[in-house]
C-alpha cells in the first residue's frame, strides 16, 4: 500500500478517534455513570447512598451519650452543581474521590434515569 494511501487511513482513523467519545464505543453513558456510582475508585457511593440514592444507614453505635446513627444523605434530588461542588470537597465522613466534572455528570445522568 503506497505511503499516501496509509497515511490517509492512519489520520482518518486517529481523527474519528479523537472526535468521538471513547467510553461510548464500549459503554454507554448509563453504564458508565452506573460502573463510577458503584465504585468510583474503590469505594463505592452505594455503601452509603444506596443503589438509587436514596442514603442508608451506614452504622449504628451506643457511646455514654446513648444510641447514634450515622446516615449516608439522600442525594436523588441534588442538582449536578451541588454534586459538583459535594465531591470536589472534603466531609468529615465521605471520602474524597478526585472525579472530574464528567465523571460527576455521569454519575448524576445515571441516578436521574434510575429515578424516572
């Protein structure tokens, strides 16, 4: 095959590449929101927010001042600024997991399609 010919073949393959969305070419976006949302990077949001979002509890302890419970939020009804800013943040409890914006947008596109 002439130099031209693969040249031309090697660019078109790279800038269709470059031009389409990697993860959607094995993926789809609910997939992927849901594979971030059940283990972003090695703990998962279900352990405390439930499979849908809903928050569950994550422990119940007894200490002199009684019974406490420590409850994972509701978060099905957050808009994608307050996941923003909720996960680019650092809690007391929640981990901080270092998503980018997609990563977060995702996530939140995937809770909102388990909802309605």
């Amino acid at each position: 095959m002439p130099i031209s010919i693969r040249f031309i073949l090697i660019f078109s393959l790279i800038s269709s590449i470059l031009q389409g969305d990697e993860r959607e070419s094995f993926m789809s976006e609910y997939e992927y929101g849901e594979m971030l949302y059940k283990n972003p990077r090695g703990i998962s949001c279900v352990a405390c927010h439930g499979d849908a979002g809903e928050g569950k509890t994550i422990v119940e302890y007894h200490d002199r001042d009684g019974k406490h419970t420590l409850h994972g939020s509701d978060i099905r009804k957050s808009n994608l600024a307050t996941m923003i800013k909720a996960l680019n943040g650092y809690h007391d409890v929640m981990p901080r997991y270092y998503l980018t914006n997609d990563e977060i947008e995702a996530i939140y596109k995937y809770l909102r399609q388990k909802l309605y």
